[in-house]
C-alpha cells in the first residue's frame, strides 16, 4: 500500500527545510567570521538585542548551552567590550547581562550584514519563486503562531 500524495509532499518539504539548513547557515557565517565573531556569540549578541537584558542562566536556556558555555561567551564579549555585567536589581545571586554601546552597534551591523547576504543570496531566485517562497514562509509562520508551546 502507497502512501498518500500529500504525505510524500509533506515529508519531502520537511527532508528539504533539513537540507537547507546546514547550508544556509554557512552562508549567512561568511560574513560574521571574517568580523572575529563566532556564530555562538553573534547568537548570544542577538537574543541580548532583541530582547533586553538576560540573566545567564536564562541565556543558557534560550541557547540551548550550559551555564559554563554561557559563562566562557559572555567572558569574551565582555573583554571585547560589548557586554557588561550587572547585579540583579531583586536576586543578589544572579547576574544580568546587557549589550553596551559597542555591542548594540556590532550587533546591528552584523544582523544588517546577514539580512544583505540573504537578499543577495535569494536575488538569484527568479520573481516568481521569491513571491512563492515568502508565501509559503508567511504561511509557515502563522501556523508556528498557533503553536504556544514553542
């Protein structure tokens, strides 16, 4: 007995989202190695970005490193002064951690670098296949919305 068409379509979509991934990832890398800066601490440089000050253990979660990861980025964004350590205003145990001047600058260069790198990389789909593929993204993400446990 033959699987239904709709199953092979979805199960060949979800092997190609796989198999795009490694490489898209190296593509978007190009740019911030040639910077001095790993893809863990360009990670770690966005989540402070986008959203705010972080305790480390919170950081370590979001991630998906271990505290003593956390620790080792953190130590060397901090030399390279674009994080700061503060104490937490209400926990006298944990440490917040916030992007200074410097880090708030690199990582909106870097982030803008990559979304240029994207573009230049997706202007080499025809017209038709980008208004698909953004389609089939903004598809994708509403129903990744509906989802709260992610």
């Amino acid at each position: 007995m033959s699987s239904p068409p709709n199953d092979d379509l979805r199960l060949r979509l979800s092997e190609a989202l796989f198999a795009i991934e490694p490489a898209l990832n190296s593509w978007l890398k190009l740019g911030f190695r040639s910077r001095g800066i790993t893809y863990a601490r360009l990670r770690l440089l966005s989540a402070l970005r986008f959203g705010g000050p972080r305790r480390m253990l919170d950081l370590g979660g979001e991630l998906g490193v271990t505290a003593r990861n956390v620790t080792g980025l953190v130590d060397a964004l901090q030399r390279d002064g674009l994080v700061e350590r503060l104490l937490h205003p209400t926990d006298r145990r944990a440490i917040l951690v916030r992007l200074t001047p410097a880090g708030k600058h690199l990582s909106g260069e870097l982030l803008a670098e990559q979304r240029a790198a994207l573009a230049e990389l997706l202007a080499e789909l025809p017209e038709a296949d980008q208004r698909n593929l953004m389609q089939a993204l903004e598809s994708l993400r509403a129903v990744l919305a509906r989802h709260p446990e992610l």
